[in-house]
C-alpha cells in the first residue's frame, strides 16, 4: 500500500504536541528566554549523561593523591610497597617513625 504525497507531509499525532509546546513556550517566556530554556535542557542533559556514565563504569584504577603520598613517604624510608595494601604500607611507616 502506498502513501499518498499529501499524507508525508501531514502533521500527526506527537507532532501537533512538539508545536504546540514551543508555541505556547513563545508566549509564556517570550525569544529571548528560549535560548536559555534550550542551554538549560543540554545542560541537564549533558549531567544525565554523566552520572549516567559515572554510574555503569566503574572508577579508574588510577592511585588517588593519598596514596602517592602513601608510596612516597614509604620510598624516602626505604620500605618496600611492592604488593602491599594501604593499610600495611601504612602501619610499615608508622613502625618505621616510632622506631626513628
């Protein structure tokens, strides 16, 4: 069954809402708002995106500030890190200062 042309081009259904919307949205805020009503949707959107993003990744194994410290301080006392928890290496360190 074919479309007749007249009917590709008719407005339907959803569509008359989408009209209706920015009409009424021209005349309740007025052009100069709509702008930044639209920058306040990608804005929104744009943080969706990432806590979206933030919520399905899990967070880089990348070692946080602290735990550089961590590492630094143990290095300059000469403790070894290699396959240690944050935990040991900081006990190490404790140890380390109170036997100083």
């Amino acid at each position: 069954m074919e479309v007749s042309p007249a009917r590709k081009l008719a407005i339907i259904g959803y569509e008359w809402i989408i009209v209706l919307v920015i009409v009424v949205v021209l005349f309740v805020w007025g052009p100069q708002k709509l702008p930044e009503f639209a920058r306040s949707i990608g804005l929104a959107r744009k943080e969706i995106d990432k806590a979206y993003k933030e919520a399905t990744n899990p967070p880089s194994s990348q070692p946080s500030q602290e735990t550089d410290a961590l590492i630094e301080t143990a290095k300059k006392l000469g403790i070894s890190t290699e396959g240690k928890t944050k935990a040991q290496i900081s006990d190490e360190i404790v140890k380390a200062k109170n036997a100083a």
